[in-house]
C-alpha cells in the first residue's frame, strides 16, 4: 500500500479507466460540517444543518445585522493595524489549493475577496491552474465521472473532472445541470480575471508537497497572464517535525515580478488527524495556519456589503 494512504483511513477513488486516487488528510478531503460532507442522521450532520441555519438568520435578520456590523467594525480596527504591521500586503489572494483548506482559511481571516471556481475543490495540480486559466476555464468540468457509492455513503456529490484531474464534492449541479454550473463557473473566474489583471500585487496561497521546481514554473506561467508582481505563498507539510515543531521558512525572488515563499511544517491538527476522532483534522495545524494567515492581509479594505458577503458566501 502507498505510504501517503497508509495513515489515511479514507479508502480511495475507482473511476472507470483510472487508476485508484487515494484521498489524505492533506490531500484536501474534507469531510467536515461547513462542508455538509458527512452521512445523514448523525451528529455531524445535524451540527452541519444548525451551521447552515445559524448563518441564513444572522444574514437576514435585524439583529443578525447587527451583529455583523460589531464584528465589521473589529474587522476594520484589525485591518488597520494589520495593514501597517504585516509582512505581506495584496491586492487580492487567491487559493491555490490543492484542496479547501486554504479557501477555508482565506475566510476565516477575511482575506477571501472574491470566490475562486478552485476555492472547494481538490487533488487538482498546479499544471492544472495555469491551464484553466489559459483558457478562462473552457473545458472546467466539461467531462466527469460520479463515485455514486461515496456520494450516497457520504451525503454529498463527488464528481471528478475526468479531463483536468479535479475532484469536486459539494457540487450536485455538475450533473443535475452541468450547463449553469459551468456558467457559474466561468462567470466567477471573469470576475477574478479582471480583478488580476488590475492588481498590483497578487498573491496566490497553497499548500503542496510539490518540487520547487514546480513553483517555479507556475510563478513563471502566471507571470505571463497577468502583469501585476506575484507572490506564491505555499505550506509545505513535513511529518517527519515534532509538535510543537520547528517551523522552516524559505524565500526565493524568482525574478522582479515572481517571488516564491514557503512555510514547512508539520501540518496535522493538535488533537490528531484521525477524522473518525477528530472532527477537525480536516483543518491541519490550525495555530500555525493562524499565524502565517495573521501575517497577510489586503491592501483595500472590504466595505460592509463585501464583508456580509464574505461572512455568509458559501460554495
């Protein structure tokens, strides 16, 4: 057996003419209440509902309102303070995967300016990036395969992009209307291409085991899209570091516009990365993610609206 799938517990993806993809807790599987991957009538499942519930009342409600008008006004003292204090500053960043954990974090620090047609999806390549962005996601989900047995085991859609290797499990559209939610798509990433192609500074965060090399070239293709300075800022998982680990940090300018920076750590959640124990393995090292993530922040500051959007946008 694989070593990556000997620690996982998850099993792995048969589709027809393919070969098994085994699914990790760093591949960005996530089976987790936000996600509304988990079995029906259990306990996650019902956090999962009060989530969902939770979100549409603070959204719509007076009081609701004001609620995330306090939370908005200390975002705005925070953003102030990190708008001086931070080593990094964007005009807009964007997820990279290879999974959801980064979209996931993203939000979490309000750094999720606009939606990415990437942010909840998984397995996919960095090779994969630059050519939907090539092609303004001509061909994103154009063809796929369903794992009904996971789908129905896991309460959830798992579709995989059979001609761009990426596995989608939140979409049920890709096959109930495959038409709208390739517009949807395509649509999100025009809005997102304009925005790039205005920005200064872009930044593009990812956690990936990958070869530097492969940084390289994605920095180097990327670069030649969009004429802003890019910044490729990847997590680099490292099991073979103790908790509390060393944190390794490491810098590389590429060229005047390209800039490679890395984080390598051991990136496994502090209670342990067994889901069936741990809800929240899903997220990995979530107080090393929160310090990296505390260090970055965006250069515009998110009006109200845009606040309530991201506070409240889902998949």
């Amino acid at each position: 057996m694989p070593e990556k799938a000997r620690c996982s517990g998850y099993g792995f993806l048969q589709f027809k003419n393919m070969a098994p993809v085994w699914l990790t807790p760093f591949s960005g599987c996530c089976f987790h209440p936000s996600c509304g991957i988990v079995k029906k009538n259990t306990i996650l499942y019902r956090n999962a509902m009060g989530i969902r519930l939770k979100n549409i009342i603070k959204a719509f409600l007076p009081y609701g309102i004001i609620i995330l008008h306090r939370e908005y006004n200390e975002y705005r003292k925070y953003y102030k303070k990190a708008s001086v204090q931070n080593k990094f500053i964007f005009d807009i960043i964007l997820s990279a995967g290879a999974g959801c954990r980064t979209a996931h974090y993203l939000k979490k620090h309000d750094l999720r300016f606009c939606a990415n047609p990437l942010d909840w999806m998984t397995l996919y390549s960095l090779d994969t990036v630059i050519h939907l962005y090539k092609t303004n996601f001509d061909d994103f989900f154009k063809d796929f395969a369903e794992d009904k047995q996971k789908s129905l085991e896991y309460n959830g859609h798992w579709y995989f992009d059979t001609r761009n290797n990426i596995l989608s499990l939140h979409y049920g559209d890709i096959e109930n209307n495959n038409e709208l939610f390739r517009k949807k798509m395509k649509d999100r990433f025009e809005r997102m291409h304009e925005k790039l192609l205005a920005a200064n500074k872009i930044c593009f965060v990812s956690y990936r085991n990958d070869d530097i090399g492969v940084f390289r070239n994605f920095l180097n293709e990327m670069g030649k899209i969009y004429p802003g300075k890019i910044t490729c800022i990847n997590i680099r998982n490292n099991e073979e570091t103790v908790i509390p680990p060393p944190l390794k940090y490491f810098e590389e300018k590429i060229s005047e516009k390209l800039e490679l920076v890395e984080y390598e750590f051991k990136d496994i959640h502090p209670n342990g990365d067994d889901l069936k124990t741990n809800e929240d393995a899903w997220i990995g090292n979530y107080i090393i993610w929160d310090n990296i993530m505390g260090k970055i922040s965006l250069k515009k500051r998110m009006n109200f609206f845009s606040y309530m959007l991201n506070k409240n946008r889902g998949f």
